[in-house]
C-alpha cells in the first residue's frame, strides 16, 4: 500500500459533484460576474451625471459673462513691465561695515607655496 493513497476515504459529497460535473461550479461564477457587471453600470452613470452637472455649472459662469473682457496673458508683456518698474524705483546705498573691515574688502589669502 502507497503512504499516501490517491482516493480519500471521507470525500465530501459537494466535492464529488463538482469533480463530475464542472458546471454547478462555473455556471453560477458566470452569471454572478454578468450580473455584477449590470449592476455596476448603476454606479458609473451616476458618476458620469455627477461629472456634466459640475460641467453646466461651470458653463453657467460663462453665460454670466465673467470670460468676456479678459485680457490675454502675454509672459514677455509681463516681464517688461516688472523690469521696467524694477529699475525705476531702484537706488544703491552703502551700507556701515563691520568694525575691523577695510573699506575695501578683505584681501585674499596667499596660497600655500609646494615645496620642491
């Protein structure tokens, strides 16, 4: 006799039925996909409503005419502006240095010299 034997003395009877016929199993997993399926199309088209009220609404804001008089954003327009508001009101002042500065600065250090 085999250690193991191929055929389980206590086999369930739910077991035997599907062993011999495949479709108890696989008809009603078919049918629960399907009809998950049909019950799903529920939550997508209350999403989808959702999203064109948001989309009236915003076309609601533009019947009011707040899009009419904008002006066009022009990015070299701008920058002109800026800079020449930028230069105008610009004036250099000094500024006392610490005690010990020169007026100078502070020279540079000596590199260290490599031996030969």
């Amino acid at each position: 006799m085999p250690a193991f034997p191929s055929n389980p003395l206590n086999e369930a009877a739910y077991s035997r039925l599907f062993r011999r016929y495949p479709a108890l199993f696989g008809v009603p997993f078919v049918l629960l996909i399907v009809g998950a399926s049909f019950g799903m199309q529920q939550f997508t088209q209350t999403r989808y409503d959702l999203h064109s009220q948001k989309v009236t609404a915003l076309n609601k804001e533009q019947e009011l005419g707040l899009q009419k008089n904008r002006k066009q954003f022009d990015i070299r327009e701008e920058y002109f502006k800026l800079s020449s508001t930028a230069a105008e009101d610009w004036e250099p002042k000094r500024i006392q240095r610490p005690k010990g500065v020169p007026d100078w600065g502070v020279p540079p250090e000596e590199p260290p010299q490599k031996r030969p």
